[in-house]
C-alpha cells in the first residue's frame, strides 16, 4: 500500500476512535456543533491524529529486545484514549468560559502535538512505544531531547490537560491526573534502563537536561 494512502488510512482510523463518544451524545448533532468552541475541539484532536499518524508513517522499525512492565503502555494508551474521549462528550455540556482559556489551552494543545511529532520524527528507530531497546541503541541528547530527556511524555500530557481543561472535563482532568503519575514512573523505569546501557553519557545528559519540566528535574535511579 502506497504510504499516502496508509497516512489517510492512520488518520481515518484515529479520527474513528476518537468520535465514538459521538454515539452517546445526549443533544442532537446540529445543537452540538453549533458552538465553536466544538469546532475548535475537533480541530485540535484532528492535529493529533495527522500528526501522528504522519510521524508513525516516518518511522523504521526495528525489533526491540524484552520489554520492561509491557502492560504499562497499554494502560496509558487507553487513559488518552479515555480522555479523549471524555472531553468530545463533555464538551456537549461544559463550553470554555472565556477567551483567556481558550487560548491557552490551544496553545498547550498545540505545543504538545509539536513536541510529540518532533519526538517521535526525531528518534525514529529509536521511538519504542515499550520500555526497551534495541541492538547497537543510541542515546539520543540532540535536537528537542536537548531541552528535556521526556519530550515525547510531555507532550501528551500537555495535549490531555489542554483538551480536559478546555472542556472543562471533571473527569478527564482526574484521568489526566493518573496519566501523570504513570507518566512519572515510565520515566523512571527509561531513565534506569538508560543509566544501565550508558552509565557515563547518561550521566552526564541526566545532569544537564531535566527529565520532564524544565526547572523540575526528574533524576534517573542510580
């Protein structure tokens, strides 16, 4: 299959997913699109899905060596999926209430699909949706991983809080809240694996780059 039509087969599938709450909307489809803020939810989740089906497409894969706690992926999928969606079905009943936070979580929004498509296109065969690696792994600290070690993580926290917050999302906000704490503690289990594979490089990288927010670092186990 040509790979424009496996890029539009990714996005046709996600796009799929992500609009089955759809289905159980309680008010009629023209009610709720008639509001633009709903428009604006859509075209926000439709960012995520181009860009990573775009991103996924780029990828060669390799085969990766024996997962560590391989359910957690997973597990963490199915929270953002789960949020995702949360906040199309809320969206129908909580609006942004103003402009202020609109904006900002757009902005959010945005700056995480940017962060996880400039992290996936960067690492490449090195992207493992597992916590694993492959043969002759590299430690990558260049381009966005130079910024902070986790920008794939980052980014899609910045996606969920953004769309949980932007509709107002009581329970997306709370699922949001788990998918940091599992976040966390990926984090800890890649950084642990990585000082195994790279005591000195990592060691050095872990000492100049923060693991998940700049000015909160996140320090790898010794």
């Amino acid at each position: 299959m040509p790979k424009s039509w496996q890029l539009l087969l990714g996005i046709v599938v996600n796009g799929f997913l992500v609009s089955l709450p759809l289905l159980w909307v309680k008010v009629g489809l023209d009610v709720y699109f008639s509001h633009p803020a709903t428009w604006l939810v859509y075209l926000l989740l439709s960012v995520f899905c181009c860009a990573e089906s775009y991103a996924s497409q780029q990828l060669t894969y390799q085969r990766s060596n024996r997962a560590e706690k391989s359910g957690l992926p997973y597990l963490m999928g199915i929270i953002v999926l789960l949020v995702f969606w949360l906040c199309i079905y809320d969206s129908a009943k909580y609006l942004p209430a103003n402009s202020v936070q609109i904006l900002c979580c757009s902005v959010a929004v945005i700056a995480g699909v940017i962060l996880r498509f400039l992290s996936i296109k960067h690492l490449n065969i090195y992207f493992l949706s597992h916590i694993s690696c492959i043969d002759k792994h590299r430690l990558i600290t260049s381009g966005v991983y130079s910024i902070v070690r986790h920008p794939s993580e980052l980014g899609l926290l910045l996606i969920c809080s953004g769309l949980a917050i932007f509709t107002s999302s009581v329970s997306a906000i709370i699922l949001t809240a788990v998918l940091v704490f599992l976040s966390l503690y990926r984090i800890r289990l890649e950084d642990a694996m990585l000082q195994k594979m790279f005591p000195q490089q990592f060691s050095n990288y872990a000492g100049s780059t923060r693991g998940l927010i700049p000015g909160l670092p996140i320090r790898a186990r010794s």
